[in-house]
C-alpha cells in the first residue's frame, strides 16, 4: 500500500515536471532575444509573386521563397533557386533608400511605416524594393 502511493507520487511529480519544461521553453521562445520576424507579411518574391516565408537561420531571422516547390518535388524542377534573405541584410538594403523617406531611424520605425502607408518590399537575390499595393493593383488594372 505504501509502495504504490509512492509510485503514484512519483508520476505526478514527473509530469509536473514535465509542465514546467515545457512551460519554461515557452516562455523562453517570447523573450526578447528569441524568434521575432519584423517583415512578417510584409515581404514579396520578385520572380514569382508569393509572400516570404518567416525562416530562423544561423541564429537569426531571414525570410525565403521556394517559389510554390516543395521539398518533396522532382530536383528536376528547380529553375529558380530558393531565395533567402537575411533580415539584417533587409535592412541594410532599405536604409535610405529612394522609394521611402528618409529619417528612419529604427528598424521598428521602418516597419511601422510599411505597415501604415501598406507598403509591400518586392525582394530578389540582388534588391529589394518598395511597393505599394496600390500601384500593383493599378498595374494589374491597365495590363
Ligand atoms: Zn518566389
């Protein structure tokens, strides 16, 4: 009789356990220092038109497009090379850039910005470029 209410002691005390890992690595992944994607939704392929995806790499946040392939597909339809991005270098290229105004200081004001004037970054390998919905839907429109 003893035995047992140790052993069901035991269990309980392990899944407590349990929880408390799993709460802490939560917690863990929303603090400051962990995953957080700035241009979540903001970001377009260049070549194909499809919106970036959020992608954690080398311990910082970039963003990539497999053009509509997935990883399960034939190698032999692979034109297009995957594009990835690192956020960092995002940034480095929308720093004064033409398209935006100048005086961004941050880049929490840059996104700010983008969110509030509805400005889509359209991004290759090589640029990337401020795009307003706006004057894509006016494009589509006269085309
Ligand atoms: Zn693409």
């Amino acid at each position: 009789m003893v035995s047992t209410q140790q052993a069901h002691t035991a269990l309980v005390s392990e899944q407590d356990f349990v929880a408390v890992q799993t709460i802490r690595s939560h917690r863990s992944a929303h603090d400051g220092t962990t995953r957080r994607y700035l241009f979540t939704g903001l970001l377009r392929c260049g070549p194909c038109g499809r919106r970036l995806e959020s992608h954690w790499i080398n311990q910082r946040p970039g963003y990539r497009c497999r053009h509509g392939h997935t990883s399960t597909q034939q190698p032999t339809n692979h034109r297009r090379k995957i594009l990835y991005l690192r956020e960092d270098h995002i940034i480095a290229r929308l720093t004064d850039h033409p398209r935006l105004p100048s005086g961004i200081q941050t880049p929490h004001d840059l996104v700010a910005l983008l969110h509030k004037r509805k400005i889509t970054i359209v991004c290759d390998q090589e640029q990337c470029t401020p795009t307003t919905e706006r004057s894509a839907q006016a494009n589509l429109r006269g085309s």
